[in-house]
C-alpha cells in the first residue's frame, strides 16, 4: 500500500512539473517546426520564401523608422 501512495504522489509531482513547463516545451516544439518548415519551404519555393522572410526582417526596421520620426528630435538649443 505505501508503495501505490508513493507512487500516485511522484506521478503527481511529474504531472505539475510537467504543467509548470507545458508553456516552455510547446514554444521550443512551434520554434522547432518553424525552422523544419522554413527549410522544407526553403527547398520547395526558395524565391518566395526569402521574399516572405525579407519581409518580415524588414518590418520591425520600418517600425524603428515611424517611431524615430514621430518622436520629436531633441536638439541643443542655440542660446546657450
């Protein structure tokens, strides 16, 4: 009997563990199949892949950009 309650009490150990880690294991599993599909599109349509893939590098770059002109530029004033 000690053994089924020792039992039952590391599987629901295991089991919190594994709920406390279920986000980081299903990001590395999707980061995983991302890059196993950007390969395998890679090798199918190489053109418009790196077409899509230069697109999405370049949006946080136009983001930067809007950004960097809708904040107003500090500059030295003159009457120093």
């Amino acid at each position: 009997m000690e053994f089924l309650l020792l039992w039952a009490d590391n599987l629901d150990d295991a089991l919190g563990a594994v709920r406390h880690l279920a986000p980081k294991i299903l990001s590395f599993l999707a980061a995983f199949a991302l890059f196993a599909l950007t390969g395998f599109a890679l090798m199918l349509a190489p053109e418009a892949t790196l077409a899509v893939i230069g697109l999405m590098l370049s949006v946080p770059l136009l983001e930067h950009l809007r950004r960097r002109r809708a904040s107003p530029a500090k500059r030295p004033s003159s009457e120093d």
